[in-house]
C-alpha cells in the first residue's frame, strides 16, 4: 500500500474542501437543519463539502469505500475505505467561531493508516502516516508535554443529547479544580490535533463517531501521544483520552473518580 500518495490525496482533497468552507464561511445559516437534536446541526456547506471530497476521492481511485457523516456509504473493493468527516464543528462554523476542520483519514483492515485535518481559520494541515510521525504544515510534531496532573490544560466536548450533557458537565466539574484549566473548543478532529502540537496537554470525550476520531486520533499518536479510553482499552464511542504517556493513567483515573466514564 502506497501510504504517501495516500496521504498527498487526502491532504489535497482536504485543502480543497477546506477552500470551499472558507468561501462559504458567512453564508452558512441560509439552510441550517438538525439531526439528533436541536444542537446537532447540518448546513447546506456540511453537505456541499462531503460531495466535493467524495467526488476527489472516488476520481482518483474508484474502487475505494467511503464512509461520511453527512450519509455517504460507498462499498470498496480495494481493501482501502475513506472515513470523513466534511466539516466537524458545524456550530463553530455557523457562528465564525474557530475551531472547525475537515477530517479525512484512510482506514485498511479496521487500522488508521493515514490522517489528515484541516484547520482553515488557522490555515492548518495535520498529517500522518502509521509509523511515519505526524506534521503540521510540513513541520513535525513533537506531541504534548509531560506535566502533573495540576497543570494538565484539558479540552473536552460533550454530547448532543441534553440529559446526557448535563450527566457529562457534573462530570467535567468535579474535575475542573484538580487540572489546571479546562477549553472546550467545539472540534474533537482539531483538538486532538491541538494535543498532538502541545497547544492542550490533553483532550477526553465520550461518544464521538469514527468520522470525529479516525483522523485526529492518529495524528495525535504519532505526534506521541497515548490514545485510547479510560479503562486502557482503544478509544471509540465509549471514550477517547488522548494523553503524554506519563500522565496518560492517573489523569484516567482522575475522569473515572469523577464518573465521566459513565456520563
């Protein structure tokens, strides 16, 4: 498997992408509809940026799967299938607010072997490669720093469903006091890319889909950081931590105390 020309594909089918976000960035809330709730919202761009990277994919190697969060679910033949994610952070994009990305990774026999992030207000693209290290814009990443549990900066997200945000904010209180700040930025893709580059210390959520984890979750371990959930298992809907490897357990411990494993 060619990784690298996997990688140029998905970093130039993402620039695109992020190109076309940008343009429409403004213009966004002309049709804006929601989906599980009244805070998961898709807009005509979320849709229009999808079909701009299946169209670049599928042109250039039209045996691959693709699957996307806005419905795309293309069968493969290849061994290869496309796990997107067109905009993450819709909300943030609705608003101008920072913090939305276009995520593509590359997934062959249910491995990440290629991720790749797109920040387009900070014009920034996260990369991998399984094995080969991550960079952002070229630059490689070195992952977070090793710090106590007191002067951990935590990024974290929380669900759409209002009873289980609530369960997930009671959570996230109790251990607020026991790290040194807290962001919720509003983009699981770039916040694990955030962790990746050293910008926060670590990043813990629950119930993202493989088009919010595939990209960002990679980037981050090769940056070298610990990726996976609170009981020491790979990360997934139940929970992803993504942590310096010395700090990784007892900041587990600390959201497992709190009961954010449950939230």
């Amino acid at each position: 498997m060619d990784l690298p020309a996997l990688l140029a594909l998905a970093t130039e089918t993402g620039e695109a992408a992020a190109a076309l976000l940008l343009d429409g960035l403004g213009r966004a809330r002309t049709h804006v509809t929601t989906k599980s709730s009244g805070t998961d919202m898709v807009t005509e761009m979320d849709r229009a940026s999808e079909a701009l990277i299946v169209d670049h994919l599928l042109a250039a190697r039209p045996d691959d799967g693709v699957v996307g969060e806005e419905g795309s679910d293309v069968p493969g033949t290849s061994g290869v299938t496309w796990v997107i994610d067109p905009l993450d952070g819709t909300t943030n994009y609705l608003y101008g607010y920072p913090g939305f990305s276009v995520s593509i990774a590359a997934v062959a026999d249910g491995t990440t072997v290629v991720g790749v992030v797109v920040d387009p207000i900070h014009r920034e693209t996260f990369t991998a490669m399984a094995g080969g290290g991550a960079r952002c814009n070229g630059d490689r990443l070195t992952g977070p720093r090793s710090c106590a549990l007191g002067e951990i900066l935590l990024g974290t997200g929380f669900s759409y469903d209002p009873g289980r945000r609530a369960r997930q904010g009671e959570a996230i209180a109790d251990v607020l006091p026991r790290v040194r700040d807290l962001r919720r930025g509003g983009g699981a893709a770039v916040d694990q890319c955030w962790v990746g580059r050293g910008r926060l210390d670590a990043f813990f959520e629950r119930g993202l889909a493989p088009w919010d984890l595939a990209a960002g979750a990679l980037i981050a371990a090769e940056a070298g950081a610990r990726v996976g959930d609170l009981d020491g298992g790979p990360a997934g809907a139940h929970g992803v931590l993504v942590a310096h490897p010395d700090r990784f357990e007892e900041l587990a411990a600390c959201l497992r105390a709190a009961g954010a494993a449950d939230a």
